[in-house]
C-alpha cells in the first residue's frame, strides 16, 4: 500500500517549526511592549466567575458584568442565593445572560457543597493536573478558564489560550496547523519553563491584540517578522 506523502505525523501536526524560542519572544516582546510582570488580578472564586462572565463577550463587557454584579451582591455567597432571573438582569450588559446566570449560579453552590464555603485558595496546594482537574469538573470551565484562575489568581503555571495566543503560536509555528485549542494548551504549557508560562501567555496576548491581529497582520511593524513563517 503506497501512503500518501501528504499525511504528517502526529509530531508535525504539534509543531510545524519555529525559529523563536518561548525566552526569544517573551524577550523581544517584553522589550517591545514594555514587559509582562505578574500580578494576583483578583480572588480565585471572583476569578471562576469573572472567567464564566467573560466567555463570548469583550473585556469591558465582562468586566462591567462583574462590577454591577458585585455592586448589588456584595459578595458571591449572595449571589449564590439569589434568583437566576435577577442574577440575569444583572449581567445582561455581559451578553449570553440567560446562560451565563444559572451557570454561575450553579458553579457557587456546587463550590459551597463541597468545601462548605468559597474559599478555594488550596487549589495552589495541588498538583497541577489535579487543580485543573477539579476546576474542569465545574459546568463551564474549560481549559482556558482553569488556565486564567490558576495562573491568574494563583500564580500557578497553567497556560490559558485564548484566540490570540491560539492565532499568534500558529503563526509563528509553535504549534502545527491542525492542532486545536484544548491539545494547545498542554504542547504550549510544555514548551515553556514554570516561571514563563505567564509572560509568554502575556506576549503572546498583547501581540495578537496590537500587532498579528486577526484579519490583518501588521507584519511591517512586527518585531518578529524576521523569523516569522507566516509573514507577508
């Protein structure tokens, strides 16, 4: 049987090749954009349900979403004991409210069940893969928000990909064409020190947000067009 030269391997579908390393870009793009210093954002628990608000929405929405809601709560055990019809009204400024309040509200009572109250802070306790695991196991917490609530709030060095870590890393090659999302968390996760998982992250966030946009790359300001393979 003749096979076709035309199939790559499952190391070519990880990795098509780049000529950057991970320290090469946080470098280049720290220098470019000023540098990516770590910074406890906000509570774990406020981070689980600021991470559900800001699936599908913008930043300003999302965080607009959480403000008005913490205005009204106060704290999140109220909002675990609120109305989803009110919880609703109150995030609707976040988009996907009708989803997104029994969502949250769920995902509250379900942390208050298990550990008799909000305070999920052991989770830096854990193992990594068993910190992830148990964010996973709440409704709408995917790869990326158990990345952003771990990293993000924890300090812990969980890659979050989001679509401009996701677009920029295809473009420079770090991973292949045909991976996806969820396999591009653990291939970037691996790729990268403990101490580089949050500033390559940032990088690579802040470049696809001002620079390797999504519809037209500025390839003609980029600091890494020289050894970009998708440069134009």
């Amino acid at each position: 049987m003749v096979v076709s030269s035309n199939i790559k391997s499952s190391s070519e579908l990880e990795c098509s090749g780049s000529n950057l390393s991970p320290t090469d870009i946080i470098d280049i793009l720290g220098t470019e954009y000023g540098g990516f210093e770590h910074a406890r954002r906000i509570d774990p628990i406020e981070e689980v349900v600021y991470t559900i608000l800001s699936q599908h929405t913008s930043d300003h929405n999302s965080t607009n979403a959480f403000e008005k809601l913490m205005r009204r709560y106060g704290t999140l055990k109220e909002v675990a004991s609120a109305e989803v019809s009110e919880i609703a009204e109150t995030i609707s400024s976040g988009g996907l409210a009708r989803i997104k309040a029994p969502r949250i509200k769920t995902v509250l009572n379900l942390i208050l069940k298990k550990c008799g109250s909000l305070d999920i802070s052991f989770l830096s306790k854990l193992p990594l893969h068993e910190a992830k695991a148990w964010l996973r196991d709440l409704p709408g917490i995917g790869p990326k928000s158990a990345g952003v609530i771990l990293c993000f709030s924890l300090g812990m060095p969980a890659m979050a990909v989001d679509t401009h870590v996701y677009r920029v890393s295809k473009r420079l090659g770090l991973i292949g064409p045909r991976v996806n999302v969820e396999d591009a968390h653990e291939i970037l996760e691996n790729m990268v020190s403990a101490d580089q998982v949050y500033p390559f992250h940032a990088a690579l966030i802040t470049h696809g947000r001002r620079t390797c946009k999504a519809r037209i790359p500025n390839c003609a300001q980029c600091k890494l067009a020289y050894n970009c393979p998708s440069r134009k």
